[in-house]
C-alpha cells in the first residue's frame, strides 16, 4: 500500500468497519513511514531534473540559508514553504501534492479559496511572483506571509 493511493472515502469505510482501532492505526503509521524522507526526495528531484538546489531555492522565493536548510535535512519546511519549493520545482498539481504529502502536510483543497488560487496557479504554470500578486489582488495571504 505505500505508493498506493487510497481514496478519503474508502479509509473512512474501513475505520468505520475496523475491529481493530490500533490495528487501523498502526497501518497508517507503516503507510506514512514508508514516504521518503523530505529533504531526501527534494533532493532526489534535483539530481533528476539536473538542477541545483540553489535555483530552486532562488525560483521560489526563499530566503538563500533558510532554503538550504531544507535540502540538508536540519529544517522542517512550513506548509506554505512546501508549496514554495513546489513553484520552484514548476510542479503540477498532482506533484504538489505528493510533496505536500512527502512533507507531510495538508493536501490543496478546491474548496478553500486560498488553496484554489494556488490550484489554478500550478495548473497554468504560474511561477511564485504571478502567484503571489494574485493572492494579492484578492486579497488573500501570501505565500510564507506570517499569519
């Protein structure tokens, strides 16, 4: 099951089902440990595309030393600091959430408004600043903006 992807649906029919809470647990703890670690498959993603960390650091707008710390591993990246390596990476919106997933952070969901505008962003090959002056001119919070 670990690159297997289960549908919310169908987990919620088989907790509702389980006769074993521990046991539902405890496969979702193996699921979740079988992910690659974060700073390992950026990485890796590097090493494929030949590109080094630091333009996708530059292309996603983050802060050179703080970005840097995500690929050696000494810092765990925020939700919207994931979404940022994602526009760095020019990721689609599937490839954004099997970061988003990697890094073990919430899933983009359409029906939040926020996370629709990055949606449609990724979706039309938006890079960071294009994305962020849309959030702007809606009036929603930036990327990496503290809230």
């Amino acid at each position: 099951m670990p690159d297997e992807k289960i549908p919310t649906n169908t987990l919620l029919q088989r907790l509702f089902k389980t006769s074993s809470l521990n046991r539902f647990i405890k496969r979702l703890d193996d699921d979740k440990n079988s992910l690659p670690l974060f700073h390992e498959y950026i990485n890796q993603l590097c090493t494929e595309k030949e590109i080094p960390p630091e333009r996708i650091i530059k292309k996603a707008e983050i802060e050179r030393t703080y970005g840097h710390k995500f690929f050696n591993g000494t810092r765990k990246p925020s939700r919207d600091k994931v979404l940022q390596i994602a526009f760095g990476f020019e990721m689609d919106y599937e490839e954004t959430q099997k970061l988003l997933s990697i890094a073990r952070k919430s899933a983009l969901h359409p029906k939040i408004q926020r996370d629709a505008v990055i949606i449609y962003a990724l979706e039309r090959g938006y890079d960071i600043v294009s994305l962020q002056a849309t959030l702007l001119d809606l009036s929603l919070p930036l990327l990496g903006e503290d809230k």
